[in-house]
C-alpha cells in the first residue's frame, strides 16, 4: 500500500521555524510531483508549495521567501522548511503526491504557531 507519512509540526512561538518530512513508501518520488498543503479551521485547503519532477518549485504568495520545498529522492522523502512562522501559518499540513495516473495523500500533521 502507499503512505506518505508527515512528521515535525508541533507548537513553536511566531519567528520560530520548524521542518515537516513526508515519508513515502509504495511508492517513488522521484517519478512524482510533490507537493505541500495547509488547512486551517474553517477555510479550504490552499496549495502551499509544489517541487515538480525536474526539481522545480512554486510557493503560495503567503509563504514566499520563508518557506522552502525540496527532497531526497535517496531518502524517499519531501520536506518544508518553515522560518519566520506566522500565527497565521497555524494548520493541519497535508503531503500530496502526484503521478501520471495515480494521486496520493498523507494524514497530516498539526503546526501551531502561538505565543
């Protein structure tokens, strides 16, 4: 079966700065396109960063500059590098992979960003 499996969110203070992973397996990443969303309470999941096959990358307008995407197609995993947090960045952040034919989701994993 494939999972993508998130790890790193937690509560840090606005400035903070904290790492998400996305672990895969049943899959390779290298032959996707991976990307990191947010959800907060109340409001849509918004696309947040997107690293293509070919390695490139895209941000959310919010995030630019503080936000960084890449992988370690060795290591089978995505992360988001996350400085200058906001209190605004507070939400559950979802991993979504995406193939040629197949579209793949992690569970999540909670950011809180509070004083």
């Amino acid at each position: 079966q494939v999972q993508l499996v998130e790890s790193g969110g937690g509560l840090v203070q606005p400035g903070g700065s904290l790492r998400l992973s996305c672990a895969a397996s049943g899959i390779i990443i290298s032959s996707y396109t991976m990307s990191w969303y947010r959800q907060a309470p109340g409001k849509q999941r918004e696309l947040v960063a997107t690293n293509t096959r070919g390695g490139s990358t895209n941000y959310a307008d919010s995030v630019k500059g503080r936000f960084t995407i890449s992988r370690d197609n060795a290591k089978n995993t995505v992360y988001l590098q996350m400085n200058s947090l906001k209190p605004e960045d507070t939400a559950v952040y979802y991993c979504y992979a995406s193939g040629v034919i197949s579209r793949y989701w992690g569970q999540g994993t909670q950011v809180t960003v509070s004083s």
